[in-house]
C-alpha cells in the first residue's frame, strides 16, 4: 500500500537508458533485431524516455555500432506511443550528422567532471571535450533537437579519488551555458552516499541551477543508488536515470558497476505513491526476457522477487 512522504514530488521522469548505457559493455553483440523488441517493450510498459543507442565509433564501442540499422527499425514506435522521446548519445560533429541523418529528435553528450577520466574517456582536457561539444550542441539547436548533457565522476573518480562539489558545478554550469537543456549528474563508479548528493544539489543551488534542469545517475556497486535517489528526490529532483534490469557499467571504468535497476527505483517511487506511468509487472517481464537473452539472471532486486514469487 503506497504511503506519502511530505517533500517529495508528485511524479518522476524516469530517463531509461538500459538499451544504450545497460548495453554498451556487454562482451558478446546482442542482435539488431534484440534490441529493438527491447526498445519497443520497454516504450509498452509506460517508459516515456528510452535512450536507444549511440553514434560513438565503432572502434570505440563495438556493441553500438549498429546504431544505423537499429534506428529504422523503430520508426513507427513514437506513433504508437505519443510523447515518447528517443534520444541517442553523440561525441562529435559527425556523431550529430549520422542522427540527424536518421530523423533523430533527442541527443545526449558526455563529458567529465575530471582531467583523469576525460583523458581515457576522450582523449582530451574536460575544457577541450566541452569545446568540442560546442557546435554539436549549437547545430543541434538550430535543428530544434534539444542536448542532454552527461556529467560524469561527480561524486568519485578511481584515479583521482573524491571529486569536489565546487568542480562539478563548474564543469556543469558550463555544459548547461553551451546549451544543453538538462544535466544529468552521473556516480559513475557507484561511491555517492545521500549527504553528497544532497551537498552537490545544494551547491547547484547556490549556482542558480534550477533543480528542474537536473537529472540523476546513480551506480549501485556500494548498495545506496535507492537512498541518493531518495536523497536527489527531497532536493527536488524529478528525472532519475535507470536501466532495465540493472543492466550497465562504463567501459572506461572498470570499477563501475551496473546503473540504478529501473524496477528497483519503481517499486520505490510507486510504495511512496509517486507516479511514473510505468507498468511494473509488464517492465519486470521484459528484463526477464532480456537477461533470457543475454543468458544471465537480472542483478535487480525486483525483478528476482517478482519473477520468482516471492513478492507482489
């Protein structure tokens, strides 16, 4: 029985990116054909946001690099789901050239809040990588495609250790000042706990960041992505990221481990009586078909309890 907190909002966005981020380091290639049922099931349980994949070289992420194929075969799916958004993540000029090739409407960029990991990530300084994204941003703009910027090591880098709240609201507040119309603050390597996310949010605050321009993105390798969500939520944060099925990591951090499970952070919202618009038992059944797919059990919480019985 859903039980009201006071302080919390109404309803949450969930921005799912299971098929992008959940994906991207799966060590053996899921089938085009895979992923767009994947897509397609998710956009039928209620999801209004699923990022579909990215325009990163091949080289660079192999599972992606079927992001040409992958697109067509979901034309038709914003028809039958009004309001759903797909938007996919470019890193360059020619990255935003390919979507806009294919009609895409929703872009993301990804940058860093550390010198270390922009460096493995990018190839380039955290301020170069913004520059870079400059006329993507600007040029998507003037294509009336709007940019979600990704921040990520906001809370901890695994070379450089904690990152200061004054250092990611810089490299934020230059991201949103590009023309990014949402800020998506990622725990990358999963080390955030709920009074750091409450100090960061209030650091944005201070900043003149509206916290209605910010999303979260929370790993779970300590066990607290459900508690910093709570946490973002308090603080007035209403977009949360998730991955069906707890699906994800970052394959340029090898301590990272998967993102928020979105069934976990459903059963959550829809117990404080929260809406999302989300069909939990129909999202449950399709990360069970995906992890048939992938041949492995889910590592969500919800969907282990939920699939096996012994909840509901």
């Amino acid at each position: 029985m859903p039980v009201r907190a006071e302080g919390l909002p109404a309803r949450v966005r969930i921005h799912e990116v299971g098929p992008r981020d959940g994906l991207q380091n799966e060590s053996s290639l899921v089938p085009v054909e895979v992923k767009a049922e994947f897509i397609t099931r998710l956009a039928a349980a209620g999801l209004g946001t699923v990022e579909a994949t990215s325009f990163v070289h091949p080289k660079w992420v192999p599972q992606l690099a079927d992001a040409e194929q992958l697109m067509p075969r979901l034309d038709g799916l914003t028809e039958a789901h009004p309001g759903l958004r797909l938007p996919v993540l470019v890193p360059n000029e020619r990255g935003l050239d390919r979507a806009l090739e294919l009609g895409v409407t929703d872009i993301a960029v990804f940058a860093s809040a550390t010198e270390t990991f922009a460096r493995r990530n990018l190839n380039r300084s955290a301020g170069e990588a913004l520059e870079m994204f400059r006329p993507v941003v600007q040029r998507a703009g003037q294509a009336g495609v709007p940019t979600r910027g990704y921040l990520s090591m906001c809370f901890g880098d695994p070379w450089e250790g904690p990152v200061p709240a004054a250092q990611v609201v810089d490299f934020g507040v230059r991201l949103l000042e590009l023309g990014c119309t949402e800020l998506s603050l990622g725990d990358t390597i999963g080390v955030a706990t709920a009074g750091q996310v409450t100090e960061l949010l209030a650091a944005f605050d201070r900043a003149g960041v509206p916290v209605g321009r910010i999303a979260v993105h929370f790993h779970d390798t300590y066990g607290q992505a459900l508690a910093n969500t709570l946490a973002a939520l308090r603080c007035g944060v209403t977009t949360v990221d998730a991955s069906a099925g707890g699906l994800g990591g970052c394959p340029y951090a090898k301590s990272a481990t998967g993102n928020l499970a979105t069934e976990d952070l459903v059963w959550m919202l829809h117990g404080l009586g929260i809406e999302t618009g989300v069909d939990l038992r129909a999202l449950v059944a399709t990360s069970g078909w995906m992890a048939g797919r992938l041949g492995r059990p889910s590592p969500s919480r919800a969907v282990q309890a939920l699939l096996g019985g012994t909840a509901g």
